[in-house]
C-alpha cells in the first residue's frame, strides 16, 4: 500500500516474493569513528551491485576521501572490483572457504597455521593467516587472501553435513525399487551415485553409494573462510575490520526493529524521506551507545549479558527523579554498581550523574514555578 510513493517498485526482498513492491536504503558508515555516514534511498528495482558505483560517486561528492569499502559476497564482480581501483579506493569481501575462487588457497595453507598461538584470534576464536595472489585471470593487481579457520563453524558444518546425509540415504531408501522417472533427483546426484534399471520408460532405482570423494573434498574446507583485502595487513586486522562492518549491521537491524522502519507506514514522498531523515539522526546516536560498549569490551576483554545496547538503555532508564513533598527533585533511589558500571564506559561517574540530577531538578523547580518564558 505505497500510496505516492514513486520509489517503491518490484524488486527482490529478503522477505516475500521476487517482485514485491519495495524501495531500497543503504547506509555508508564511517568505521574508523563508528558512526553513520551518511545514506541514499533508491528505486526498489535496483540490485545493490549496481548501485555501489553511485554510492561511491555520492561518497566523493560529500567530500569522504581515502575511501575503503566492506563489502557483501553480493557486491563481488570484476565490473565492481575495477571502479573502485579505478578510483583508488580500497575494499575488503567475505568469500565462503568452499568458493572455487579461494578453495585451492586454502588447501595451500591448511595444517600450517591453525594451531598457532602467534596466528590465534581471540576476539572471535579462529586462527588467520595472509597469502598474496592475483583475485581474477587477468587482475593487474596482486590482493591479500586472509584465510581463517574455526573449529566451532569445523565441527557445525560437520554435523549439518552428516545430518543432510543421513535424510537424503532415507529418502533413498524408500525410493529403492520405485519408479524414478518424473523425480528431479539432483540434490541426491550431489552427493550419491545412482544406479537405475530400465522397464520399458520406468526407471527403477536399484542401488546408490556415496560419491565420498566429493564428500570428503567438502570436509577438508569445513571451518575456513576467507576474507579479501586490496590493501597489505595482516589477518587480524582484515578480520577486525571486516567485523566492524557489525555496527553497521546492527544500526541497519536496529533501524527496522527499535526504530521501525521495517514498515514506514507512510503514504507520501515527503513523510518517506522526512522519516528517513529522522531515523538516521537516530541511528547515530544509537552507534555511539554501540561504539561505546564495543570498545570496553575489547579493552576488558570481558563481555557481561547487559553489555548491549537494548539492556544498557533498560537498565539507565532505571535513574529516575521524583518530586516529594518540598516540591524538589530527587533521585529516586542510589545508583548501582552495575549502573555505575555502565557509566564509566560513557566516561561518566556517578558523582557527574548526582550533578547533573541536581542541574535538571532546578531546571525543573523553576518551570514549576513558572518563572520561565
């Protein structure tokens, strides 16, 4: 129900059907400050790989310079890939570790790295190493190939794979001695061999067996992933600021859920981009709670279940000033340790928020009182 809202057009929504109305937001954020950039709203038919060369042309004409880019898998083509060289900008991608662009890079540097402590990434509990190749036949540039392995996403594949095995060998099993011939049985060819024999235009399954060789291919690469830099750094640092791009995940998730524009329910032009406008006010404020708390985490090494954006505003909202009997404002009851807590990591402590009570309880006694304009 877009009402006037020209933008919205058939496109490709996470949610729903190829061709439901929609129009499209992205958000440039600023890692090195951690905070919103600046943002563009966009015809609902555009894919956002066409797109990224606007984007970077808006991010120039705002006056951003020494430009990087972090980009999805989705964002990857050699189109891509040569405007932002021809531009000079540097960029960072994700690539699966099964991808047959880096599969034969991870092979090369398997067993040589995982158990390192010097290579150990604790922030997220993979280790990393860094080699150097060409992206594509034919790149004139050499790229850093940072190769990372988990033994928690090693042991998960492992177990999604054996279970995904052992219902297709069910499904199987009740197809031994059946008739096949209208069955599209290509998610069972992925992974079995499969012998029929033919009854005029039946074919009957009579036996399958493992293709274990590809199965096993599978299995080498379980836990590796690799993520692709134009610049020289090392893993840790590809891996960190690939992460950073967290923030901006999460101001774009917080931006549907807390302030919610998951649905705009506007019906005009004017009120869509008005909106828009006031929601990315909001997300900047929201990314400094995020950064805030980002960075004591990292600092302490220490991540405590209220350390989060939703539970550090909950637990703030708790500060509360009353109005008694002599008609001034007062702190309702002390302020926790975890409160405090919270405070510091805003550089604040509970004596500068007793200050700041004190300051608004006058302000407040005097509207009261009304003796302001």
């Amino acid at each position: 129900q877009a009402g006037d809202i020209d933008m919205v057009e058939g496109g490709h929504p996470k949610i729903g059907h190829d061709g439901d109305p929609i129009f499209n937001v992205a958000i440039a954020t600023n890692v090195s400050e951690k905070l919103p950039a600046f943002y563009e709203d966009y015809l609902g038919s555009i894919v956002d790989v066409s797109q990224l060369d606007c984007m970077v042309d808006k991010a120039r004409a705002l006056g951003y310079r020494n430009l990087g880019f972090i980009l999805d898998r989705g964002y990857f083509s050699k189109d891509n890939i040569a405007y932002m060289d021809g531009n000079r900008f540097s960029f960072i991608i994700m690539m699966k570790g099964r991808k047959s662009l880096v599969s034969s890079i991870v092979l090369s540097v398997k067993g040589g790295f995982e158990n390192k402590r010097s290579d150990y990434i604790w922030e997220y509990s993979v280790s990393g190493t860094t080699v150097e190749e060409k992206l594509y036949e034919g790149d004139g540039k050499a790229r850093f190939f940072h190769v990372f392995y988990s033994a928690y996403n090693n042991a998960k594949e492992r177990q999604d794979l054996e279970l995904k095995l052992r219902k297709l060998s069910c499904e199987l099993d009740h197809l031994l001695g059946k008739d096949c011939s209208d069955l599209k049985l290509g998610k069972f060819e992925e992974f079995y061999h499969l012998e029929f024999s033919k009854e005029g235009k039946k074919r009957i399954l009579v036996m399958y067996s493992e293709k274990a060789d590809k199965i096993e291919a599978l299995i080498e690469l379980f836990g590796y992933f690799c993520i692709i830099s134009s610049d020289r750094m090392t893993a840790r640092d590809a891996l960190l600021l690939y992460k950073s791009r967290d923030s901006s995940e999460k101001l774009f998730a917080a931006d549907k859920t807390f302030l919610g524009s998951k649905a705009e329910r506007v019906q005009s032009e004017a009120s869509l981009r008005s909106k828009l406008f006031i929601e990315f006010l909001a997300l900047i404020i929201r990314s400094r709670f995020y950064a805030c708390i980002s960075d004591h985490v990292h600092a302490t090494r220490t991540r405590r279940n209220y350390l989060n954006v939703v539970s550090v505003i909950t637990e703030l909202e708790k500060i509360e000033l009353i109005r008694i009997g002599d008609g001034v404002y007062r702190l309702d009851h002390a302020i926790t340790a975890r409160q405090k807590e919270i405070l510091s990591i805003f550089g604040m402590s509970d004596d500068d928020m007793k200050a700041e009570c004190r300051s608004i309880s006058k302000q407040l006694v005097t509207i009261d009182a009304g003796d302001i304009k």
